[in-house]
C-alpha cells in the first residue's frame, strides 16, 4: 500500500466533522490530518499541514467556506471538496461560486446512517487528490478574445446547427465564463453534459443562468433546440438528439462510466447534425466524449477542445486529442470569443 491520502475537515458542527472524519476513516487508503471550525483555522492548517484534499462547508463562522476557499487557492493551492447538507435549502450561488473560487467538486455531507455516501465520500477525495491544482486568483483573469461578450448578430444561415459539450472535473468554472460571456443573440443551440453530483445540477443551471444572457436550464424530454437557448442533461439520464431541432431523455446504461454521458450527445448531435455540429470537450478526468468528438469530426463538424494549460484534469480533452479528434485548442478563458468567431464564419488565429 502506497502513502495514504491526507485529508483536513473543515466543518463547524462538532457532529458533522466527527461523520466526516468516520466516513472517511473507513478508507484505509485516506488519513485525516486535522480538523477546523471556520475557513481562518482552514487557511492556517493549509498552511501549515499541507493537505492533499480539503473538505469545506459553506457556512461557518469567523470566515466562511467561500471566502477560505478563494484564499487557500490565492495561497496553498490545495484540492477542494465542498460539503453541503442540502443545496436545495440554499441560493445557487452560495455552493456553486465556491466552482469559481477554484473549488473543485461539491458534494452532499454524509448522514447518520451514512453507507454509500461513505464509500462516495471516500471515492471523490481520492480522485481529487490526484488533481493538479493552480493559483487561482479571481481577481486576474485572462482578458476574452476580441469578440467575446459582444452583440453583433451573427451572420443568417450560419454554418452551425448545434453545438455540443461534454464537461467534467473543473468545467462548471470554464463554462461559468463562456456562457457569461457568450452575447444575448449567439444563435447556435447549446446542449451540455456536465458532470456533477445529482443533488446540485438544479443550483449549476440556476448559477449558470443567473451570470448569462441566454437562456439556461435542465433540459426537459423533446425540448426544442432554439437559437439563445442552453439545454443541461439532468441527471440519471441520457441526454440525445434523435433528429434536428429537438432532445430526447432516455435512461440506459453508463457510457464511458457515466450517465449522461458526453459521448452518447456527441455521438447523437454528429449522426443529427453532420458538418453542422460543433463539439467542444473541457477539462475532467476520465475520456467520456472522446468517441464523440471523434463521431463529430468523422462527420465533417468541428471540434474544439480546452488546452492542457488552462485544464484542472486533461484526461477528456487529452483523450479526444489522443484519437486525432480535434480541430482547435483554445484556453478555457478564450472559448466564448472562439464561438462567437465560428458562429461567424471566421476562422480561429493559430495560438494565443
């Protein structure tokens, strides 16, 4: 057995920490290392233990968890969890801006009788323990590429008809920026797959929504696809295009160990949409919509991936770039400036 896993719990219910630190005690491979009560005690055991994996709740007194975050990932660079009870119970942007903070993942805190929220409790921090982490500074963001955020229509009878995006481990912060800055008149559908924790994809479409001038949601079964419109799989389902101009849900089996799947919409949108479709894969671990990307390009469509320097995990995107199924690399912060160029016709300058 290899070194374990070092883990700080970050909780202000004496409760709470102690099923936190029982759930992931379990684990042979994990080691709690410390516990605070507020994100100031957080900030200085990050400092000083080091961490591999930090376990935050939101609210706390003395310094909140959205305002420990921002300083661990301006500081100590750390892999975040966030932990919440219930994000039904809170605003969307309460556990999603942690996302934009530089936070990883959220999830639900384990209950009482806590069984598989355990073993998935166990699971998501070790897997976030192998991500490689940035300084992440809010305040100082790349600049958007000339035309990003703009309102100049695109040209009628624009090349594409749909564009499709499958998005793991970091993408909610990536796509927090493009649908931000995307224009109020991008006419070109969007369907997402997003890999979340099925408890919070309602708070990701509403903290999506909530920074973007189209119109953001869970898809619906035989939604259309409209011009301004951005359609989120729901979770626990499929999301497909079975013809042009419409979604369907469908329960299934895991593709590429997940449902939805970014791979089944890919491949759907290709076979629907053929050259007209636009794929775009963002940073995660793993290589779902790798074979879809592939289905897009063998179709004629283009495809577009995030760069390694901008990922938090380049698993997907490095997967897709594996089977030759990329057109263009482009850095998470330049992504709405690339689409609003290719929903023009303009072709994408080489590099940044």
């Amino acid at each position: 057995m290899g070194k374990k896993v070092s883990v700080l719990v970050v909780d202000d219910s004496h409760i709470c920490r102690q099923l936190i630190c029982e759930a992931l005690g379990r684990d042979p491979d994990l080691e709690v290392v410390g516990t605070c009560t507020n994100g100031k005690e957080a900030l200085e055991a990050a400092r000083e233990l080091r961490p591999q994996v930090i376990t935050m709740d939101v609210e706390m007194p003395v310094m909140d968890g959205l305002t420990a975050v921002e300083h661990i990932m301006a500081e100590v660079p750390t892999p975040i969890l966030m932990l919440t009870a219930d994000p039904r119970q809170q605003a969307p942007e309460l556990t999603c801006r942690a996302l934009e903070l530089g936070a990883l993942a959220l999830q639900i805190k384990p209950s009482i009788d806590a069984g598989a929220e355990a073993w998935n409790l166990s699971r998501e921090v070790k897997l976030l323990s192998s991500v490689r982490v940035i300084r992440h500074i809010h305040s100082k963001r790349r600049p958007p590429l000339p035309g990003s955020g703009t309102v100049t229509p695109a040209p009628v009878g624009m090349p594409y008809g749909v564009l499709a995006v499958a998005s793991s481990t970091g993408g909610p912060q990536v796509l927090f920026r493009m649908l931000s800055e995307l224009p109020a008149d991008f006419a070109t559908p969007i369907v997402i797959v997003q890999h979340i924790n099925a408890a919070f994809s309602e708070s990701l479409a509403g903290w999506l929504a909530n920074s973007s001038k189209l119109k953001v949601r869970l898809a619906q079964d035989g939604e259309q696809l409209l011009p301004g419109n951005v359609l989120i799989a729901p979770p626990g389902q499929h999301m497909t295009i079975p013809f042009r101009g419409r979604v369907a849900l469908r329960s299934g089996v895991e593709r590429d160990g997940h449902m939805p799947s970014g791979t089944v919409l890919l491949e759907s949108a290709a076979k629907a949409y053929g050259r007209r479709t636009m794929g775009l894969i963002l940073t995660g671990m793993g290589e779902d919509g790798a074979d879809g990307m592939l289905a897009i390009k063998q179709a004629g469509g283009l495809t577009l991936a995030q760069n390694e320097e901008s990922c938090v995990v380049f698993g997907m995107p490095g997967a897709s770039v594996a089977r030759k199924a990329v057109d263009h690399l482009v850095h998470g912060d330049d992504i709405a400036g690339a689409l609003v160029r290719l929903s023009r016709g303009e072709s994408l300058a080489v590099g940044r």
